[in-house]
C-alpha cells in the first residue's frame, strides 16, 4: 500500500499522538480521535462532534477517514446476512460477511483482494491475486460490521474471523496488525479469544502463530485426508505436505494448548466417502481437534457438486464414532454468493 493510501485506520494510538504533536496540537487530542473510531465507531470526521470544525478538516485534509470504497450491500437469509462489496484505491474489489445470529454476531473479513492458492472449488481463486491489504483495511471492514450493528440497535459485534478472500498467512503483519489494534482495550477491545484466523496450511504462519502472545483461533482448511487428492483440491499441498502441516498444528496444540479447527468442505464423489472420512479421523487421532464440515456452496464454471445431506451426515458419523469431534457448518449467504467459498468481488453481476 503507497503513502498516499494510508489513513486514520493505519495508525495506532502512539502515531496518532506523533501526528497530532506535528500538527501543533496536544496529544491528548489523539486519545479522543482514537476514542471517536474505536468505541464509538465514528464514520466520519463529522461525527467527532468533540473535535472542532477547524481541527475536523485539518484532519481530513493530513489523511482520508478510510481507503475502503463501499459500493453495495447485499441482504439475505431475512436479513441475517450482509455482504459488502468495497473497493480499494485503484479499483480491485474486497467482500466482507456480516453473520447475524440469535446470541451472537461475526464478522469475515478478507485479508486480500482474490488469491493466490488456486483451490478449485473457491471462487476466488477464480480471481487469482490482485494485492495485499493493509492493517486499518482490514480494520475498515471490522468496523463497518460494528456500525452496522450499532446503527440497527443489535447487539454488539462478537466474532472476527479471517476467512474472506485470501491467505491471511501470505499477508501475515498485516493481519496481524489488524488483531493486535482490534484488541487494544483502549480501543475496540474485542477478546483476543474472539479472533479465528483460516489459513489453507502455510506451515511457516502456523508456526509463528505458535509464537504470538494473544490466544487467537486457528483453523485450517484441509479438505482432503491424503496428499494425492489435497494437491488436487489445493495445489499449495505440493509445497506444505498434510505431514508438514501436521507437525507444525501439533507444534501449535503443545505451545498453546488450543484446539485446532480443521475445515473440511465436502464434493459428492470427490472426498465425501466414509473411507475418506476414517482417513481424516486417523490423521487427527490423538491431536486436539474439531472438524468443521461444509457442505461445498456452489461456485460456477466448475464441474463440481455438493454432497447430499445422507453423504454430509455419514462422514459425520464416521468421525464421531472414532472419538473425533466434528459439527456440519450451517450455510450462511448462500442465495447473495456470501457463503464460505463464493466471495469473488461481484462478478458478473452476483454483487
């Protein structure tokens, strides 16, 4: 991201003050700007009513509010679902999920603009890569969410999960970035426990995830239980192994002793089989695990197929007979191309 696209949502707490300080302002000037965008999420510079006018458009003439261009919002399941298509500068397109639920509220935030894994059954690899976005990019979404809520007299945004468009783990000091400025409890302070992030098996990301000091979430999308047929399904398996990535979980489960989502999106007669499923409960025997299965939402221009409901529920059954905890996804966003795996930046006119 050049200079000239940073904005407010790019600087901690500190740069605000250094900003404020070479404005000729007082610091503590920062303390009730940062206050404006984080509790009371602010979505504009004339919202910040405690801030003069004149400071106001000093401001927005120093950086923009945000680099996020909201294009539309797209409803579905009875208004539960809301998906939004921004656009970053120069054009390329981002999708963000707001899932309402009865006891709680979470957010999909994408970490890039399309994506570079190539799995065959997403839509947005479909796009391939475009860029990387930035820390208060991902921050914008976030936010869009909590306003959302607030404007809607809902209950409070709960959840943030990683889980949009792109590899978190290819865009890794952004993202986390994001977390660390989410977290901050003199700002949004979402609970460090409230963050998933999904990475497709970047065993490098893994590891230094290992390594972080908030307990945030990690889920891995495996979708096969051999290596023939994830290099099929994610061609990123050629360079990360299913043994590779398991070292690096098991290297995770140790350090952290959290417990490991694995994500399993079943194909009717590609890798829904009950072998396929005593396979993936052998691989996950003895690690602290749950299996997240997904039934595949359907992405054009691929011969694919989803599994019928009897296929999802016995490799459920297989998995749980063999002590391996397991629950099938519910389809969120299905009929506005929001649920998991369709995210293609409005394409051909589906946003």
């Amino acid at each position: 991201m050049s200079e000239k696209d940073i904005s407010l949502f790019d600087l901690s707490l500190p740069a605000m003050q250094a900003l404020f300080l070479d404005m000729g302002e007082p610091a503590f000037r920062a303390k009730q700007l940062y206050r404006q965008l984080y509790v009371n999420l602010a979505g504009a510079f004339d919202e910040m009513t405690d801030l003069s006018a004149a400071l106001r458009e000093r401001l927005s003439a120093k950086l923009p509010f945000g680099t996020l261009e909201i294009k539309q919002v797209l409803s579905g399941d009875r208004n539960l679902t809301r998906k939004a298509l921004f656009h970053v500068p120069g054009g390329p397109p981002v999708e963000s999920v707001l899932m309402i639920y009865k006891d709680r509220a979470t957010v999909c935030v994408s970490t890039q603009s399309g994506c570079a894994m190539g799995c065959t059954f997403c839509a947005t690899a479909q796009l391939g890569f475009r860029l990387n976005l930035g820390a208060g990019q991902m921050i914008e979404q976030v936010l869009w969410a909590a306003r959302t809520l607030k404007r809607e007299e809902r209950p409070p945004l709960t959840n943030v999960v990683y889980m949009g468009m792109g590899e978190p783990f290819n865009n890794y000091n952004n993202w986390w970035e994001s977390v660390e400025r989410l977290h901050d409890p003199k700002g949004f302070n979402m609970g460090a426990r409230s963050f998933t992030v999904s990475t497709v098996g970047i065993v490098p990301g893994i590891l230094r995830l290992s390594e972080e000091d908030l307990p945030v979430n990690l889920a891995v999308s495996l979708h096969a239980p051999d290596d023939n047929l994830r290099s099929q399904l994610v061609p990123i398996n050629t360079k990360y192994p299913i043994a590779e990535i398991m070292n690096a979980v098991r290297t995770y489960t140790d350090k952290t002793h959290r417990r490991v989502s694995f994500e399993y999106v079943l194909l009717e007669q590609v890798n829904d089989h009950p072998d396929h499923a005593g396979a993936l409960a052998r691989l996950l025997r003895k690690t602290l695990s749950h299996v997240n299965l997904i039934p595949w939402n359907p992405v054009p221009g691929t011969p694919l197929a989803p599994s019928i409901r009897e296929r999802v529920e016995a490799f459920q059954s297989v998995l749980e007979k063999q002590g391996i905890a397991c629950t099938i996804r519910t389809q969120r966003g299905v009929d506005i191309a929001a649920a998991c795996g369709q995210l293609a930046g409005g394409a051909e006119g589906r946003c």
